[in-house]
C-alpha cells in the first residue's frame, strides 16, 4: 500500500512566505487578534479580489454570521441558501434565529438554480436575504441570480469559501453580491489552519462588522457594551500563514485546474461518468475534482476501492434539506441536488498530489470498470 493521498491538505509555500509574517509576529509580540498582519492580509486580500473593504474572521462560518447581521437578518426573517451545500452556510441562519428555505441546484452549474430561485420568491416575497454558493470552486451563474435578486430588491451573500481565486465572467467569486465569504480552513485552496474573510464595498458594514467580532467593546476608558459581541477577529499569527498563502494563490489553482483535466483525459470515457460541468463564463478554481456515476460502478463502490489503496476520496454534499436538523425546513426545486448527491464523488486534489499518485488513483477507479 503506498503513501496516503489526501483529499485537499494544507499547503505551505516552498518559499516559506508563511514563516516570514508569522515570524515578524512573534518578534513584534504581536500574537493577539491585532497587528500588522491581520490588517495587511485585510488589504492584501481585499485588493486581490476587488473588494473595497475586509474583515479577517476567526471562520467563514463568522463571516455569514456577520454578513447576516449586517443585512438586519433577525427572528422570524427567511433566507434563501443553496441545498446542496455544507452545514456551515445555513448554521449562522439559525443563530439569527431566522429561516431558511433550500434552494435545489441546476445540472448546468451544480450550483442555485435562477428558476427555483424565482419560485421562491413567488412563494416567499417577504425574504430577507439570499446565500449564493460557489461550490467546489464553480461559479454560481451569477447574472440571472442576481437579476432576480435585483427584482426582488434583496440582499446578497455569496458564500464563496471553496471558490477563493475563481472566476465569473472575468469577475471574482465572492464580489457580486453585498457580501463576500472566504474560507481558509485546512483543506481550502489556501489555509490559515482555520480562518476567514468578510469582503464589501459597504466599508462602513465591514468596519461595524469588525466592532461586533472584537466583542462590541465601545469606545471607553472602561469596559462598555452596547451590543452584543462575538469573539470572531483572527489572530495576528494566523494572519501571517494567509498572507505568505495569498502569495501562491495563483499556483495552487493551477495545480487544481491541472488534476482535473488530468482525471477528465484519464476517466472522461468511461460508461456513465460525468465530471462537474465548466461553462464558458466560468473560471473555476478546481478545489475539488468532482464527477457524477450513473452506471454498474456506485460512488460507494469507488470510494471503498480507493480506500483499500489508502487514497481519500468524499460523496458530493448531502443536500440541507435531508438533513436530520433541517429536515422541517422548506425546499424549492426539482430534485437535482439529491441526484447529485446519490451520484456524485469527489476524488483527490491535493496540491501536493504527485503525477504517480494520480496515476494510483486513476488506476484504481478503472480497475472497477474491467471486473
């Protein structure tokens, strides 16, 4: 049995940019949720994707948790998110003591389908915000969404947490909305080890955002809140592993976009596979390699096989609302989320993944084809 083979593992730059910044922390004794590198990676990040303003977080999970307190979302208000997603997008909805309503996805972005999209509003008008999400890296077709979000006079968050260095259109994911997520935890494309961002161009929204995530601690020689507060601001040394990461940014979505096509040459022909669909418009960042099986092989079949060859491999997102915990939620759409999920896999694509690695990979996944 060979070397394990990750999923998407943390990647440090072979040039050590990370060790440099977390470095001049430790010198600085700036070790706290203030200092220089978390301001720097706030701009740094902020002025790679387009955005006006940014606060560094502790999560992207923090950062829609803001994000929605900054759109007013209260109790009893609905939001619209995306089916097929992670737990991390709707679990802030639920602190805010709001609703969500599951949006089914399309085949043709795997991601919110606009026509679902309408359907809730016919349903829902009165909704006080919409998620979008960029899954696995692809882009939301985010024109119809948001001119359907613009008729509706809605506000926007775009849960771009996989989709870090990510294209639409020319335009970064993460930047349409009035509300951008980023995600640095471990098995993103770039990691802080855990972290995030919160990107607007409503920089008074990010500088109260910032005053709510350092406890709401008012302007006074004393103690003095008059808001509720979260400890959510990022640490000066986590900080400084993302800005030494943003730095390689750019190679490490052209190592992902270079394990996918290398999987699509490999396994493309094969009977009933169907790799996540790349439209003209999209750019993706590849995160993760993702197809969908609909013949005699099952993804289970797949991943049990790669498993035996000490090779991670995950099912494609179980969608929200067949979750236990959100099973009473309502759902709009159609069923392809659930097909997606019945169907789909997400194999290796790890940066650090060798061309001998891949080809264990590829050599296993075909073996199931020839019993």
């Amino acid at each position: 049995m060979g070397e394990r083979v990750f999923l998407s593992s943390p990647h440090m730059s072979d040039e050590g940019y990370e060790r440099q910044y977390v470095q001049e922390a430790f010198d600085t004794n700036w070790i706290a949720p203030l200092g220089n590198n978390v301001n720097q990676f706030e701009i740094e990040l902020a002025e790679k994707v387009g955005s006006k303003a940014a606060a560094a977080l502790s999560s992207g999970t923090a950062a829609i948790h803001l994000a929605l307190k900054a759109a007013n979302v209260e109790k009893g208000d609905i939001v619209f998110c995306p089916t097929l997603t992670f737990s991390a997008t709707v679990n802030p909805i639920i602190y805010q003591n709001a609703s969500p309503v599951f949006i089914d996805s399309n085949y043709e972005t795997w991601n919110m389908c606009p026509e679902a999209l309408e359907e809730a509003f016919e349903k829902y008008p009165e909704v006080k915000a919409v998620i979008v999400v960029h899954l696995y890296g692809l882009s939301a077709d985010m024109d119809k969404i948001m001119n359907v979000c613009k008729k509706h006079d809605v506000i926007v968050i775009e849960d771009a947490a996989e989709s870090l260095g990510g294209y639409y259109k020319g335009q970064h994911t993460g930047t349409f909305g009035d509300y951008g997520i980023f995600s640095f935890n471990g098995n993103k494309i770039i990691t802080t080890s855990g972290g995030g961002m919160l990107v607007s161009n409503n920089e008074e929204k990010i500088e109260k955002s910032r005053f709510w995530a350092t406890q709401s601690r008012d302007q006074a020689r004393h103690y003095q809140h008059s808001e509720l507060g979260f400890n959510y601001r990022m640490s000066n040394v986590v900080a400084g592993i993302g800005r030494g990461q943003l730095k390689v940014l750019h190679e490490r979505v052209e190592k992902k976009k270079y394990i996918f096509e290398f999987y699509k040459k490999e396994l493309g022909d094969l009977e009933g596979v169907e790799f996540m669909p790349i439209n003209e418009w999209d750019e993706p960042n590849y995160w993760l390699s993702s197809l969908t099986l609909k013949s005699k092989v099952r993804p289970l079949d797949v991943m049990n096989a790669l498993e035996k060859e000490n090779i991670e491999s995950r099912p494609v997102w179980k969608p929200m609302h067949m979750q236990p915990y959100f099973k009473d939620y309502d759902y709009i759409g159609t069923g392809v989320s659930e097909d997606l999920f019945h169907n789909g896999i997400c194999l290796p694509s790890d940066t650090k993944i060798s061309d001998e690695d891949l080809n264990r990979v590829v050599k296993t996944v075909k073996g199931l084809w020839v019993k």
